[in-house]
C-alpha cells in the first residue's frame, strides 16, 4: 500500500477552518484538548476565534490534564488561557492517574496528585470552580487509572452530559507515520461520514484532528500572524539550542522525553529539584537520558558475549516481578515470530536474508497490507537492517529492557489485558485501605 500526499491551493489555515465549520455544524459541542503544547494551543485559539466571529461560543469547551511535575512556564501558560479564554466551558483534571514512566528499571507507573503523596507534590493542587480533582469527579473514576483512558472517560461523560461532541485534538500526521496512518489509512472501520479526519467513537462522540496536515514551521506562523499566546518554554528551548522535533511539554518522565529531561535542572532547577524526589530514577534519567546508559543510543555489545546471552545478563539484574513482566513478552515475541508471524517489506526481507538471517516467506496474510508474511525458525540474535524497530532480535529485547520501557511499546507491543486487569486489582485494594 503506497501513502501519497495531495496537495492544494489552498492553506492549511484555510482547510481548518473549513473543518471547523463542518464540526460546528455537525456537532453540538466541539471539546477542544489543551495540553499546554503548541500544536494544542493554537487549535484552541483558533476554535476560539472562530466561535467569537461567529457567536457560537456556547458550543465550545477545552480542558487541559494536569501531570502535577511539568515546567512553570508551562503551568503560567495555562493559566493565562483558562483566565483568558473563560467565557467558555472549560476543565482542569488535576486527577491521580497512572502515567507511564521510563526513569526506572523498577516502576514503570508513576502517579501524580496522590493524596498520601501531598508533601512531596512538585506544586500545590490548583483551586478553582473549574478544577476536576479526586474528590469532586463526575463520572465513575478510580484512582490509578491511565492518563489516555481519563481522557476518553472524560470525553465519554462530556458527551453524554451535554449532547454530540467532537473532541478536537491538535494531531499533526507529519509527527509519526503511525499518526498519518491512523487519519489516512483507508480501512478504519470507525470513519466519520465521508470526512478523513474524524473518527467515531459513540454514537454521540467522535475524535477529530483539524490539524492534521499542518507542519511545525505552519504553527508558527498562525502564532505570528494571529497574535495568539504562546508557551514561552518553546523561547527557552531554542535559546538553549534544542531541535524543533524534541521541544516537548508533556509529562516529562515518559520515553520521549527522557532525553531532555535534563533540560530541567537548567531551566527550572526549583521544579528539578522536586522532580528528583518525587519519581523514581529521575535523577539518573536526567544525567544519562541521551546516552548509551538508557539505550538511547547506538549501544556496544560487551566483550564475549551474544545479544541472547547479555539478554540473560540483564534480566538477572532485575527485581522478580520487573524481570517476570519482561521475560512473559520476550516469550510472546518469540512464539509469535515461529508459529503466527509478522508482516515486513520487501526491502527488510532482502537485508535479512543479504545478511544471512533465515526466513520463510509466506504469501498471504490477514493483515490489510501489501508486505509479505514471514516467520523465523530462529529468533535473530542482531538484525542489521534499515527499519530495525520492526525486527525482532534479542538486541531489540536488550534495548527494550535499557530504555525502560516495561510495556515494551518500543517493540510494538500495547498493555495487556492481564497487565491491565492486575492493575486495576491493585487500584481496587488501595482504594478499600483507604
């Protein structure tokens, strides 16, 4: 399946607004997410500015997620908005959610605004009418649960209490191929009508992305020529040199952030200095976070060993249940690539097999996709290929173990419902102590 790009005349800015009309018309409300970001940002005051000239701010709402450890330019940015933008409906979920964290070998959750965690908080609980908190939440909440299903929770209720919603998101499909996939693809079994940029998920709720096809530098303009606010972290970030594509300002500790983390103890060192009491490995993480240390590098094999045997290497270095959660999803890999099989290109093939690596080459596959299926006798102990991620290895499986990563998400895997159904038995116990 080949993924073409179309171009037009016309601006993205113009397309935006041609889709804004379309989510105004066909929605009752448009609930707009707002992290603090840019691309978030500018989606809001342009839904803003659109619903002003055209009276229909009543049909407008935002709400932003609150990760208690994040940078104060950030938290003053938000601040600013909701004091700005608060003629309309607008929420501040300030909830004790588990946030994936890549800081340690050991905790792969971390979980802010915890009640029994109150004197180690990196900021106080923010106080107004229009902040959702543990105590006054209005829907069926347990604390501990993960930051993306509150969001789609929230949604959900949003939805259902005030009637059909669009919750329009600032997603940009040049970020990731996954993202221009999930909004180009042309098998979603949940589109939206005839349109390609929303996707329904209830009868009374739908995503959206009207961004979907603007660029960094077109965020930027928008900001320039509209005048709009901005987070000034992103001033601070280019002054301290760091490239566009790394300037994030979502929850720190998670693994695309890991190798700025450091930018912390520069920027804000009060706030750094809380972070490293409050997470776990975050001290660590922010020395060694670009470096061959969390696998975020090229990474050297030690002196006489295979990849498979310092794969045996790590695991022992590891508490019980951290190195039991690992080992049951490098058996899961291992049987899926011998008995079912993955889908790869053509090219991969050939550098595998150029490469010596065996593998049976199928004809047909399940899949909606135009590569091949393939199947491993042996699992490959290194994979020298162009797209490596795709891959399995037992160096994927070390990498994946440096990074942090407990869910394995660099290896394609998502949590699983036994990961899931633990958690919640876990989330259901604490609960009942308190």
């Amino acid at each position: 399946m080949k993924w073409l790009k179309t171009y037009s005349n016309q601006t993205v800015y113009e397309a935006s607004q041609e889709r804004l009309a379309y989510l105004f018309k066909e929605f009752e409300h448009v609930l707009v997410a707002f992290s603090g970001g840019k691309d978030s940002g500018m989606l809001l005051h342009m839904a803003y500015d659109y619903a002003t000239k055209r009276g229909l701010k009543n049909k407008l709402a935002y709400y932003f997620l609150d990760y208690e450890a994040q940078y104060q330019a950030t938290m003053q940015y938000v601040q600013s908005v909701f004091d700005d933008l608060a003629d309309v409906q607008r929420f501040w979920l300030a909830l004790p959610n588990s946030v994936p964290t890549s800081t340690s070998a050991t905790q792969g959750l971390w979980v802010p605004w915890e009640k029994d965690k109150r004197d180690i908080w990196v900021r106080p609980m923010p106080v107004a009418d229009y902040v959702v908190n543990e105590d006054n939440v209005p829907w069926d909440y347990t604390p501990g649960t993960r930051d993306y299903q509150v969001q789609d929770d929230f949604t959900a209720w949003y939805a259902d209490a005030y009637g059909k919603t669009a919750a329009a998101i600032g997603i940009r499909a040049d970020e990731s191929l996954d993202r221009f996939r999930a909004i180009k693809g042309q098998h979603k079994v949940n589109g939206y009508k005839d349109t390609n940029y929303v996707i329904k998920r209830s009868p009374n709720l739908a995503n959206a992305y009207p961004i979907y096809d603007w660029q960094t530098r077109d965020v930027w303009i928008a900001n320039a020529k509209k005048a709009w606010p901005y987070n000034k972290i992103y001033d601070l970030y280019y002054q301290a040199g760091l490239p566009i594509d790394q300037m994030r300002v979502a929850s720190p500790f998670i693994s695309q952030g890991i190798a700025t983390l450091r930018l912390y103890q520069v920027i804000e060192p009060d706030t750094w200095a809380k972070m490293v009491g409050r997470v776990n490995g975050a001290n660590f993480a922010g020395i060694y976070g670009g470096t061959t240390a969390m696998g975020w590098k090229s990474i050297t094999l030690p002196k006489g060993m295979t990849w498979r045997s310092y794969l045996a290497f790590l695991l022992k270095t590891l508490p019980k249940d951290a190195r039991e959660n690992y080992e049951h999803i490098f058996e899961t890999s291992i049987s899926f690539w011998r008995d079912k099989g993955g889908v790869l290109d053509d090219q991969t093939i050939k550098e595998l097999q150029d490469a010596g690596i065996h593998v049976k080459v199928g004809k047909k596959t399940n899949y909606r996709t135009t590569k091949k299926p393939v199947t491993f006798d042996d699992y490959p102990d290194d994979a020298p290929v162009t797209n490596f991620r795709v891959v399995p290895s037992y160096k994927r499986m070390c990498i994946t173990i440096m990074k942090n990563d407990h869910t394995a998400k660099y290896m394609g895997f998502a949590q699983t419902k036994a990961q899931v159904e633990k958690r919640k038995r876990a989330i259901e116990k604490y609960s009942s102590i308190l």
